[in-house]
C-alpha cells in the first residue's frame, strides 16, 4: 500500500461520521461502510490495500472468532472523531467514540499495512490492545491483548513517492482494484480449475476401476445354478476345485469353483453357493449406485468448472470453492453423519444444492419449514436451499444463490426464471417431484 496513497484516504475517511457495518469476508478481507459508502480491507501481507468495488463481495463463511466480536462490540455504529497516519509508517487510524449499554468509551482501529506486520489491532484510547486480527508472541513486538502496542520504528531518510490519483481518490480506489481484479481473477481461475480438474480426474479413474456389473450378475447366476443343481445332486461330490452335476437337461457337466470352497457337505455347499449368489446380486446393485453417484459427482465438477470459467469476481469462485471446509458436509448431531448434498457459504447464510434426484429428495427432507426453497421453473434441475429458518435474506444473498443454481445448469446459455418460497410451502409430489406455492420470482441470465 503507498503511503501517499494512504494519506489521502485517511483525509477522506475524516469527511465520514460513523461506521454503519464492519466485518469480516474472507480470512483477511474486512468491509467497512462508512456512512453510505463501502470500502474493502485487504490485510494480506503480500496484497495489502483498500479498495472499492461496484461489484457485491459476499463472505465466504460465518466468522466467530475474538476479533470478529470485538469489531463489533467496539466500532460497529461508532462515531469517527479523526483519522490520521502514523508518521511515515503505512498505518492508518480511525479514532473512534462507541456508545455502550452503561458506558461510553474511545478506542482506536489500527489497520496497518505494513509487510511483515500487516495486521488490524483495536486498541484502547491507551493504545491498550483490546483485540488483534493476527496475534503475534515470537516477535520484539508483542501483539495480543492486555498490553501496549508497541510502535513501530519511524523511516529515517524517507521520501514519500507521490501517485497521480487523478485529484479524486475515491474513484481511484475503484479504479485500480478494477484493474488489479482481472490480474488475480485469471491467475485464480487456472488455480481452481486445475484443482478440480484433478479431483474430476480421480473419480474418472474410481468409475473406470469399479467391477463390471454384468460380470457380477451372470457370476452370480452361475453360483444360483450350481446351488440347484446339487440340491438335485446330493450325491455329487468335489474333485479338487471342481464338481460334475447333472444339468436340467440329463447331461453331466463339470463346473469350476473358486479356491476357497475346499471339501464340504453337500447341504453346506448348497447355502454356501446361495450366499455367494446373493453377495454378488447384492455388490451388482451397488456397484450400479456407486457408478450412478461417481457419475453425478463428475458431471457436477464439470457444472463447477464450467461456473468457474464464467465468473466475472474472485468472490464466486471463492464461494463455490473456499479454502477451508466448515464442516458443510456433515449434519449438526453429534455423530456428524454425512449429508449426502454440496453445500456453500454465501455470506455467512449456509446454502445447499442436490447434485441428483436421490440428492434433492434428501436436501427436500433435511430442510427445515421456513428455511428458503429455489428452483428453476420448467426445467429438470437441482433443489437448493438457504439454510436460513425464519430470517429474512437480504436480495444480494437471493440473487447470487440463484446465480449458482443456474450456474451449475448444464445448459450453456439462456434466460431461466428461478422460483423460490420457504420451504413449508414446497409438497412432494412423488420423488423430487414437488408443487409450490407463494413463491417469488429472480430472472437469471446465463
């Protein structure tokens, strides 16, 4: 982040009154609304900056960590007294005054921007640390709560290098992330299709490697048909790993058995040759579930790498693929069993999407009366739901739910209506066939 760069924002964040929303989005991105107005916090040590963007960044997950309570018990709705720099050092502080149920108190936001310390430290009017983004022990500077903040050293001999901002700083927030954007969506673009490509790759060789089901099926009845035969050959006996019966047309045959039968009596041998019958029928429709499921998965990975090539923002991508899994795949009970359907964080709203009919029925079960239902009218395609009870969702969180719904259609193109109501008003019909009612509308264009 330039420092001159920096010293115009910090003029600018002076002309706002109160922080209306503070949180985080991603790992090391904080939103920030002052007054009306959105501006983004990258902390990356390598990428640091603030931006602005017309595009919605959603958050990827819910984060419940000290720092995200602290952002909101001490800047959220507080009023901004002053904003200034840190000498020559690129930090920037938001001196802030928060109202409190019993009490007033000021206390000072500090996003520095710094390399190797870039960090967000809420500090006291003592430059007490109140809570920190990253906490550091193993350093000469001490960052965790309780104690003093250390200042860093000032730059002896500095100059600040001055940037042509076009006199408007503001919209050259919004014009330099624009470009910066392109840059990493395309690098990330590869990233993540290579990654799912690989994934898709070892399903394809998981499908390839699955035991031939008609293999099973006749193997089976060949087993079945030894079992009759020595019912009606009770004299019949083995003669190595292979025994002569009388078929059902008068002719003697001999019929090759696996190793592992060994001598036994007849009635043994008939149960034996049933179990072996039934084991194998059984595998064959197994086997047949498992290739109808690895099939569901692969055609999914390619609806995703499909949607990932599409993506106009990082921010998608990141939500369709996030770093870190929150145990979306699991149900909440305590022996986590696995929930059969993907799921995703749209900001912080939990939402699922039914790869297949057995999926959707699942997803149709599982959900909740007043959780949110979507589907795209007319068209056989997946269930999704926003796991969201009776809280109402915001449109934004609406519209790009339905973005992916849509987006993981196979269809490559087109305008599709999305329905959506709270799921009580959704009745199953027969399968995951269903009729709806009170719903609402998003056209979708893909």
């Amino acid at each position: 982040m330039n420092l001159f760069i920096l010293q115009e924002i910090a003029n600018l964040f002076k002309t706002f009154d109160k922080i209306t929303y503070i949180g985080r989005l991603d790992d090391n991105l904080i939103k920030l609304n002052l007054d009306s107005q959105t501006f983004y916090i990258n902390l990356e040590k390598s990428k640091s900056m603030i931006f602005c963007t017309n595009e919605a960044i959603l958050s990827v997950k819910k984060y419940k960590a000290p720092f995200d309570f602290a952002l909101q018990k001490y800047c959220l709705k507080a009023n901004i007294l002053d904003c200034n720099i840190d000498g020559n050092n690129r930090i920037l502080r938001l001196f802030l005054h928060k109202k409190l149920d019993y009490k007033e108190l000021n206390c000072i936001l500090q996003l520095e921007f710094t390399g190797k310390y870039t960090n967000a430290i809420i500090l006291d009017s003592n430059f007490i640390i109140l809570e920190s983004l990253r906490k550091i022990s193993q350093n000469t500077r001490i960052v965790k709560p309780g104690i003093a903040l250390s200042p860093l050293n000032q730059q002896v001999n500095f100059k600040i290098r001055e940037v042509d901002f076009g006199g408007d700083i503001l919209q050259f927030l919004y014009t330099s992330y624009a470009n910066l954007i392109k840059l990493n969506l395309d690098s990330l673009k590869q990233q993540t299709i290579t990654l799912l490509e690989s994934k898709k790759q070892k399903l394809i060789a998981l499908l390839e490697n699955l035991p031939n089901k008609d293999s099973l099926i006749a193997k089976s009845k060949y087993y079945a048909e030894i079992g009759h035969l020595i019912q009606n050959n009770m004299n019949a006996k083995l003669s190595g790993n292979s025994i002569t019966l009388k078929n059902y047309n008068g002719e003697f045959v001999t019929y090759n058995l696996d190793n592992d039968i060994g001598f036994k009596s007849n009635a043994i041998l008939v149960n034996e040759f049933f179990m072996k019958s039934k084991k194998l029928q059984l595998k064959s429709k197994n086997i047949s579930i498992q290739e109808e499921n690895l099939k569901d998965n692969i055609a999914f990975l390619d609806a995703k790498i499909n949607f990932v090539m599409k993506a106009n923002n990082i921010n998608d991508i990141k939500i369709i693929n996030p770093k870190t899994k929150q145990n979306l795949r699991y149900s909440p009970s305590k022996d986590k069993v696995k929930l059969p359907y993907e799921s995703f964080f749209i900001d912080s709203v939990k939402i699922s999407i039914g790869k297949n009919k057995n999926e959707n029925i699942a997803l149709l079960k599982d959900a909740k009366s007043n959780d949110m239902w979507m589907h795209i009218r007319g068209i056989p395609s997946s269930h999704l739901i926003i796991h969201c009870s009776k809280m109402n969702i915001r449109d934004d969180v609406l519209q790009k739910a339905g973005e992916i719904l849509v987006g993981f259609l196979k269809a490559k193109s087109g305008n599709f209506i999305v329905d959506y109501t709270r799921r009580k008003f959704v009745k199953i019909k027969e399968g995951a066939n269903v009729v709806y009612s009170n719903h609402s509308t998003i056209n979708i264009k893909k």
